[in-house]
C-alpha cells in the first residue's frame, strides 16, 4: 500500500506533480472533439446536424441518427417526425458529402442567422433565399424557405467540390 503524507511530498517532487498533471489535463483536452468549426471565423455556424458531419462515414452518421427510414448506398432518408427529416448524401467512399434538412412549419426550424451567420435574402414574395461558399472550410450552406403560414424550409451542408 502506497502512503502519502505531507512529510514524503518534499519540494522536489512538486514540480513533477505540476507536469504530470498538466500533462493530464491536456490529453483529455485532446481526446475531445476540440472546438467545433463554428467556433472558427471561416466555417459555417451550421457545421453539423445532429453530430453528423461531412466527410463521416457511413457507418458513423447511422450511428449518430439510428436506422434511416429509406437506406442505400448514395443516400440515406431520415424522418424524424411530421415537421423534420434530413437527408444525407454519401460519395464513392461511403462518406457523407452533402446533408439537406427540411423542416415544415417555423416552430422547429432555425433562423437564417444561426445557419449562416447573415441573415438571408428576402424577395418580394415573401420567400427567404441566401446560400455562401466557406472555401477555407470546403463546404457551402443555403438556406431557403417558402412563403405561407406553414412554409418549408431547407437548410442544406455541402461539401465544396474540388
């Protein structure tokens, strides 16, 4: 058994506990996820849905949304409730490159600003309309919503192609 007393911890040792628990701490830091790229000034504030991220597997995105409604290869279909499904857009290497989010109605759905980080065009039909290219983060994000007392609104991630 392993006793510690205020005696054995002399000044020496100090300086050795400081490191190791600073050496500690930052590899927790490191095992997390870090900031994410809506924290950085040239990412998009939609960056995410749900945990699922361009450039994620497959396998991961299913694990972050469960069992899509309609699966494939290309594509997968996700209907949450009566007012919001996604879609999630998978490349050649089974990666998730685009994700479309529709939501019926304004209760559940975001604004333009917390997509964007504007806010987006208004046209005369009362309809929103803004998309913007994020090139330092190889991805662009559109916002649209439709005119009418429930409208439909898109909020769309996806991937810059080369």
């Amino acid at each position: 058994m392993l006793r510690v007393s205020a005696r054995s911890l002399t000044l020496p040792l100090l300086p050795l506990l400081a490191v190791t628990l600073l050496a500690f701490a930052a590899t927790g830091a490191r095992a997390q996820d870090g900031p994410p790229p809506a924290a950085d000034k040239d990412g998009p504030p939609f960056h995410d849905y749900k945990g699922v991220r361009i450039g994620m597997t497959t396998e991961e995105a299913r694990k972050k949304l469960g069992n899509p409604s309609d699966k494939g290869d290309a594509q997968d279909f996700y209907s949450f409730n009566d007012k919001e499904s996604a879609q999630l857009y998978y490349d050649g290497d089974h990666k998730v490159f685009a994700i479309a989010v529709t939501y019926l109605g304004t209760s559940s759905a975001p604004e333009p600003k917390s997509i964007l980080g504007a806010d987006a065009d208004k046209k005369d039909d009362g309809s929103l309309y803004k998309m913007i290219r994020f090139p330092k983060a190889g991805c662009w994000v559109s916002y649209t919503r439709t005119t009418g007392d429930s409208p439909m609104i898109i909020v769309t991630l996806q991937k810059l192609q080369p």
